[in-house]
C-alpha cells in the first residue's frame, strides 16, 4: 500500500513539475512577444518566433513568410529579426539596417513586456491573497487588545515605522524592533502576566506592554494605542511576544490574516509593488557582486521550476506570488549587461548609435557565443550547487 502511495505521490509531483514549465514556457512567450510586438510596429522583418530550443515539434508558416515553432527544450525561446547576426544584408527591414533608436525599443520590450506582465500578476495577488498588510479578523473580550483593536482594522505599521517589504519591514520584526528599543529586558518592577516553562526546561515570563499601532480604519488612517505580550528568558532578557493574552488555550481571543486589497487599492498599488520588487531583485544581484550574499541563493531555470512546483503543491495560492517574482526578476535580469542577453545587446546599439559606426558582428557574434555558454555553465553550476547543498 505505502509503494502505492509513493509512486502516487511520484506522479502528483510530475504533475506540479508540468505546470512549472507550462508557467515558465508562458513566461518566456511573454518576453519574446514583447520583441515580436515591438519589431511588428517598427516594420522589422522577422524570420522566426520560437518558443524553446532545439529540435521542431510544431511548425506554422504565415502568409508572409515568418514561421511560428515551439521546439523540444522549453527553457528558452527567441524571436529571430533577418539580418539580426550578420553585416551587409541588402534589406531595408533587416535588424542591423534599422535605426538604432528602433533598436534600441525592440530590444527593451522583452524584459517590459515582462515588467507589464508583473503589473498585472501583483494586481491579481493582492485582490486575491494580498501579500504585506496585516488585518485584524478577531478580537474577543478576553484579549490585551479588546477595546483598542477592532475587528476589520488594517495594519500597516508600528509606532510610524510603516510596514515595508522592500526594507525586510514586515509586522512581525517591525514589532520586534519596537520592543528590543523601548522594553529588551524585564525590572522588578514590572507586573508578570504570565509564566511558563518550554518543553526543554526552559522558564519564561510574559509582560504586557503598551504598543502603538498604525492602522486604517473605516478609510482612516489612526495611531491606534494597544498590547503586546512580551516574553522574557530566565535571565530576563527579550525572546519574542505574543498578541494573545496569557490564556495560550483560547486561540480564538485574537486574530490576524493578510489583507486583501480592494479592487481600487490593487489596481493603484500594483504599479509601485512590481517596482519595489524590481528594486528587491537589482539589491540582491548588488549583494552577489559585493559578496554580501552567498552564490547559493541563486539558482537556475532547474531549481526555478523545482521551486514552482514544490510552492504550488503546498498550494496553489503561492502560485499567484511566484507569477509576479519571476516576470520582474526576468524583466531585470535581461537588462543587466550581461553577453547574450538583450542589456548587452543594447549596450552594442548605444555604442554604434555614439560614434556613428557600427561594432563588427564578427565581434559582437564572438563575445555573445562566449557570453551564452558562459551563461549556460554558470546556470547549470548554481543549479548543482541548489541540489548538493
């Protein structure tokens, strides 16, 4: 029976694996349709619009001669201009015969179609699981909070400092900070609400404190005075807090959950969102170059999918979360100025566009092949090193 189960749960894995590329292969025509679109406006000629690599599965040929392919290896896809590799082609509508202005726009709108993208996957996370604020559900009459939270309060902050994803800001180490400022440790005077002791032995003792919250209520934004109950080691110093009261049974004195946003929030928010995520993403790549974060928090389209699949099987909720992060860390780390991919490649125009000459394809071609299987090693090295650790 339990092999059953085994080769059961096999096969649901495999399932949760397909959507993962299904989502990454939607990601990649994202990106490619921003090149097709902006090269059909700018009247590029087009040879090819792939999604992955290698060998023809399926293959459509347009009346003007373009062909439409999905290839073998879904990890990849591009959108091949005439002329985009080569020096001296004759066409008027060939890629390097362009203005590099026009350029310049085809090569952008990958990583914004991309950008676009994520706008509208913030949107749809926030309406429907919301993702940093933090909304009381519950407040009965035997809570430190009765009286001062309401049920439907939205929490955005603690004593002013609002909650920030993008400076790490959640509620949880925002009231953290706040207590390790104003109470890091426990004097005779102050009244013990509670006492315990863990399951290896350790003793603790709870105390209430006053606490200010930010929240929004009815369409107001208020300073909101309430509790915390602050937990001490046996040597007195601070090691957590709790917002029940020193009844830890009745779960139901108090709750929190994450706020969904509002139709009219989510459309106004989803803008700002996706750029701090931007900003989150080019923080992190600076911490790699700078040495402050380890390789090991970086991995490839393998562990990518891996990661999909794994959240999406606890549930599909942190599905809507994933959608926005890789279309933003896609949109940015395909502006980077990295060999092979489109910032590098824009790099180049700007270049030609400067000193009225273009560079030599052969050079261009050179650094790129060098570039991409650079890349490819780099990727395929991170993605052992996600599965070794």
């Amino acid at each position: 029976m339990s092999q059953i189960l085994s080769i059961s749960t096999v096969f649901n894995y495999i399932g949760y694996i397909i959507i993962a590329i299904i989502v990454l292969l939607f990601m990649v025509l994202i990106h490619e349709l921003g090149h097709y679109t902006a090269g059909k406006l700018l009247k590029f000629k087009i040879n090819e619009f792939s999604v992955g690599f290698g060998p023809k599965i399926l293959q459509k040929k347009k009346k003007n001669g373009e062909l439409i392919t999905l290839r073998a290896f879904p990890l990849g896809g591009y959108c091949a201009f005439e002329g985009e590799n080569e020096d001296g082609v004759e066409s008027s509508e060939a890629f390097n015969n362009q203005k590099p202005w026009k350029r310049l726009i085809v090569l952008f709108f990958g990583a914004f179609f991309n950008f676009l993208s994520a706008i509208i996957f913030s949107f749809i996370l926030l309406l429907s699981s919301g993702y940093d604020l933090v909304q009381v559900q519950n407040v009965s009459s035997n809570s430190i909070n009765y009286n001062y939270l309401q049920s439907g309060d939205v929490i955005y902050g603690i004593d002013g400092n609002k909650i920030d994803f993008l400076s790490d800001k959640y509620m949880p180490n925002l009231i953290s900070l706040e207590i390790e400022g104003n109470y890091p440790t426990i004097s005779e005077n102050d009244e013990v609400s509670f006492e315990f002791t863990s399951s290896d032995g350790k003793d603790y003792r709870m105390v209430t404190r006053a606490i200010n919250y930010n929240v929004k209520r009815d369409g107001k934004e208020i300073i909101q005075a309430g509790f915390v109950n602050v937990i001490y080691d046996e040597n007195g110093k601070y090691s957590g807090w709790s917002m029940l009261s020193t009844n830890t049974e009745n779960q139901l004195e108090f709750s929190i959950a994450t706020y969904k946003y509002s139709f009219g929030e989510a459309l106004k928010e989803s803008i700002p969102f996706t750029c701090k995520w931007a900003v989150k993403v080019l923080k992190i790549f600076g911490q790699l170059i700078t040495g402050k974060l380890s390789i090991t928090a970086l991995g490839g389209p393998v562990t990518t999918i891996n990661m999909i699949a794994s959240y999406t099987q606890q549930s599909f909720s942190y599905l809507l979360l994933l959608l926005p992060l890789i279309a933003v860390n896609l949109a940015v780390f395909n502006l980077l100025p990295i060999p092979a991919l489109d910032g590098f490649q824009m790099i180049f125009v700007l270049i030609e566009w400067i000193r009225k000459k273009p560079v030599s394809r052969k050079v261009i071609n050179a650094v790129n092949t060098i570039g991409l299987f650079a890349l490819l090693g780099f990727v395929i090295i991170v993605d052992i090193i996600q599965f070794i650790i």
